[in-house]
C-alpha cells in the first residue's frame, strides 16, 4: 500500500536557491524512493513567505483534505523578521508563536499521520549588508528552537533537530544568502532528514 508524505514549510521546503533540483524535499523524495520504490508519494505544501499562523490557517483546508501517514513540518523563519538595529520582531511575540504552534499540532492530530518537526536553520548574520531592511538573527533562532523543542516534547512530537549540527558546518558555502540554503544546502539537509527518519524507522 502507497503511503503518502506530506510537508508544510516556507521557501526553504519549497526549495528556494536550489539550482540544480526543487529543494530539499524534492531530493528526499529520491532518496527514499530509491530505498522504498514505489512505496511512498508526496506531496509539498510549503509556500513561500509562509508563517506558523499561515501554516495553522491552511493546514485546516489543504491537510485534512488529504490522507497523509507522515507529515513533516519545517516552519518558522518568518516569525522572526525584524527590522535592521530594531529589538522587536515584527509580527509574532513568543506568546503568539506558542499559540499558533498549538493549533497547527492540534490540526494536524486530527489525522493519522505521524509527525515530524524540524527545527530552523541557523542564520548567516554576515550575508546581510547594512542596507538590510528586513533581518533575522541567530539569537532569535535559538530561542525559537528551544521553544520548538519544548512544545515537541510536551506532545511527544518527533523532533528532527538539524540546527546544532549545521553550527559545525561551513554554511557560507551552504547559503545562498543569510537564511536560504543553496543546492548543497539542500542536499544535507535531504540526507540528514533521511538518516533520522530511518533512525526513527518512520518509513
């Protein structure tokens, strides 16, 4: 019997930058289905620009609608825009990012799916230039991650932390610009999330 992956993200799973293949996901999905032949089909839900509130929103219309057996879920980036020298984010306080993380796991537990979190990438401060409007910074994504991590933990979530091993990781070479990993990038990350969900033997 085909089982079916699903993905919610931003640009990153959408695959943004990756030249060569449709990103992270795309690649993934060759590498299992190399493994696992006829086995799996997928379906990537990310969108560009996407944030935790939006993922929440159309995770309502677009996952139940489907039958998913695993989802996976990378999400976040967005929440932490701030403007250049600004000490406040834009659009999310932690309170609000905390609630939107809820419903979207209280959505997506209405299914029978497995899930998986992925927790952010980190950040390369040094490819903004001063000009920057719109930033990101490290220190926010590891807040963010540990807050990501609690609620997996809470609500015995699988948690697929990459960030810590990407902070031994050259990622000037692996970045396209400060928050968007090239085709290298995006090739680590499909071999890393493989390696977990094979760990975990979630396929």
């Amino acid at each position: 019997m085909t089982r079916n992956i699903g993905i919610i993200g931003d640009s990153i799973a959408h695959g943004y930058f990756d030249e060569e293949e449709s990103g992270w996901v795309s690649r993934l999905a060759k590498l299992i289905l190399k493994d696992h032949r006829g086995e799996y089909v997928f379906n990537n839900l990310s969108q560009a620009g996407d944030n935790i509130a939006d993922a929440a929103n159309r995770a309502i219309f677009e996952v139940l609608s489907r039958h998913f057996d695993l989802i996976i879920v990378n999400i976040g980036i967005n929440d932490i825009r701030r403007r250049q020298n600004s000490n406040l984010t834009l659009d999310f306080s932690e309170g609000a990012r905390i609630m939107y993380w809820q419903k979207l796991l209280d959505i997506l537990s209405l299914t029978r799916a497995t899930i998986v979190v992925a927790d952010l990438l980190p950040i390369v401060e040094g490819k903004y230039s001063i000009e920057a409007n719109l930033i990101r910074r490290t220190s926010d994504v590891v807040r963010y991650n540990e807050i990501i991590s609690e609620i997996c933990k809470e609500r015995h979530i699988h948690l697929f932390a990459q960030s810590e091993k990407w902070q031994t990781r050259n990622t000037k070479e692996l970045y396209q610009d400060a928050t968007h990993p090239n085709a290298k990038g995006h090739q680590l990350i499909a071999e890393d999330m493989y390696a977990y969900l094979t760990e975990q033997k979630l396929l």
